[in-house]
C-alpha cells in the first residue's frame, strides 16, 4: 500500500512520517512535531454580516459619488467649450 509523504523540514526530504502517540516522527533525521486538533470553525457573527453588507454599500455609494463628480465636470467642460469660455 502507498504511504503518504510529506516533506520534512530537518531533512529536507521526502519521507512517510510515523506517528509515534500524540506526535509524529521522521523516520530519516528523527525529526518530531506533535499532532493537535483543528481550530474551531468561526462562523460569521451577525455584527460582522451587517459591517460588510454596510462596506459594500459605501463602496457603491463612493462609486456614485465619483462617477457623478466626472459627469459634472465633462458638463461643465462641455458648456465652456460651448461657449468660448476658454480662450
């Protein structure tokens, strides 16, 4: 059967670590790190959810706000021209 390998950082190597308890142990170089649990899954708060739903509005409103600033300005730039306001 095909043991999985991983690389170890000691040896620099390949090699199928061998779990020895609550650890594991390169079988080249001696090499060990212990085995802990996975951090717990976070799921996302209500007060995170409405901060980013808050965040994506300002962004909208910032991009409106900016599309709105050039619009006005090609206005104003379009009615000078207009009217040789620039000389």
């Amino acid at each position: 059967m095909n043991e999985a390998v991983a690389f170890c950082p000691q040896c620099k190597n390949d090699v199928a670590f061998v779990t020895v308890g609550n650890s594991r142990k390169c079988p080249a170089c001696g090499f060990q790190f212990k085995l802990t649990d996975p951090p717990p899954i976070s799921t996302p708060s209500a007060g995170s959810e409405m901060m980013s739903v808050f965040r994506v509005l300002l962004m909208v409103l910032l991009i409106m706000a900016g599309m709105a600033a050039v619009g006005v300005g090609v206005l104003f730039a379009g009615c000078a021209l207009l009217t040789g306001g620039f000389h």
